[in-house]
C-alpha cells in the first residue's frame, strides 16, 4: 500500500510505500499528487519511505508508475528515498546517475537527515541568464551545481539569439568557484550544448573564483572554439566589455580551430 504522511516539514511532501503496491494505490494516493502538480505548475521535493515488508509492484501498477514518472519528472525539486531495502537503494543509486533532478538515499534511522537534505535544495534551477541586447553577450551566472533545467533556462536565452543570427559575440559565465554537475544527466546535457553551440561563441569569459579557475580557463582556450580568458570575480563589467568586443587575434586568447 501506498499511505501519505502528515508529519513532513512545509514544502515535502511525505509518501510510504509497504507490502505490495497495486493501480489501487497509484489512483487514490500517487495520482493525485501528481495531477495538483502538474496542473498548477508546481514542483515539489518527495520523501518516499519504503518499509521492509515492501515487496514491489504488481504489473498494473509498474504501468503507471512509469505514467506518473514521465508526467511528473519535470515537477521535481529533488527526491530523498528513505529505507533499508538492500535492492532499492542499488536501484534509486543507479537511477540518481541520469535522472535530471537531485535523488538521494537514507538509510531507515535518517529520516531527519533526509528532510533537512530536501528542505536545504535550492528551489528551481541554480542558474540564471541574461541578454545584452547591444553587444550579444549573454551572461550567466551559477549560484550552485548545474541542473538539467539549468542547461535548458542557457539554451532558452542562447537560441533565440542564434535562429537570428550567425554567432553569438560573446558568452561571460561567473560563479564564486567552480560549480560542477548536481546529477550525470545534468552533465551530459550540458556536454551536449557545448558540443553543438561552441562553434558559434565568439568569446568566452570565465569569471569564476579559486586559484585553478585560471588554468582551467587557458585549457579550455585550447579545446574549444571560442577565445577564452578568465576574469577576477569582481571584474565582471570588464568581462562582460572584453566578451562583446570585436573578435581580435589576441596570444593571451589561444583559440582553437
């Protein structure tokens, strides 16, 4: 059976799954979640408790369990299953690699651990990007690990741009230190763009902190198609100035292809 739990904090919502789940449970408690969500445009952080005794899906209810997965994968801010299932855990840590939300496992006694996990992510996407109208410079900046939607809210304000246009001048990333991936589906999306959109960047500004952000900036010069330098965090007016001016050879730049 599939209950919903009450004592979650504000903003989770609480699910426990014991014994055998049937298309019963998915209609009178997993659907109507699901249909709130989705019809107001919300997401949502899930705490999923699963129980000892829990000993799967029958056919029906795998069925729409996928449904209500495909519907609802948009919807999450992030996922913590709570349990010590030996075979769920192995199965949520493979599903955590390519799904494009956050998913964690806790064990049984780390229920609290969880909530504070969840009620700690940040809401929506940790990326923001803009257009400079005048110069064609976007400018992105990363408060935290790229999500799926991350790359998505990039390719929403970089594609307009470039259906109108043969390149894009210029691309100024900044972000207080290097931010990495939250999940490996966020990573290959984000390989994926680069892949397709960095032949048509002018130049790149890195303006990132930590004392490697300059030796990543020269190696990536040598990779990628743009000229690349790197920005103290402070100099983001300089960065944003140096990515819209017209494209010079410039040795301090390496550029490649």
């Amino acid at each position: 059976m599939i209950e919903k739990l009450g004592d979650v904090p504000d903003g989770v919502i609480g699910v426990r799954a014991s014994g055998t789940l049937t298309a019963q449970d998915y209609a009178s408690v997993v659907d109507p979640l699901v249909d709130e969500l989705t019809r107001e445009g919300r997401r949502g952080r899930f705490l999923v408790e699963v129980a000892p005794d829990f000993r799967g899906l029958t056919p029906a209810a795998l069925v729409q369990d996928v449904r209500d997965g495909v519907r609802a994968i948009r919807s999450f801010d992030g996922c913590a299953v709570v349990t010590d299932v030996a075979w769920i855990r192995r199965a949520t840590a493979a599903a955590a690699a390519v799904l494009p939300y956050p998913l964690r496992t806790f064990r049984g006694h780390q229920r609290a651990a969880a909530q504070a996990w969840l009620v700690a992510l940040p809401a929506g996407g940790n990326v923001t990007a803009r257009l400079v109208p005048d110069s064609g410079v976007v400018v992105v900046e990363a408060a935290g690990a790229l999500r799926v939607e991350d790359v998505q809210a990039l390719a929403a304000v970089v594609d307009p741009w470039l259906d109108e246009h043969p390149d894009l001048p210029g691309l100024v990333v900044r972000a207080p230190h290097f931010p990495g991936w939250a999940t490996l589906g966020a990573l290959l999306r984000h390989l994926g763009f680069v892949g397709t959109h960095h032949r048509r960047v002018g130049r790149l500004a890195v303006v990132v902190g930590g004392r490697l952000a300059p030796q990543a900036a020269g190696l990536a010069g040598r990779i990628v198609h743009p000229q690349v330098r790197w920005f103290d965090p402070d100099d983001l007016d300089a960065a944003v100035a140096w990515a819209g001016s017209a494209a010079t050879d410039d040795p301090a730049t390496p550029r490649s292809g």
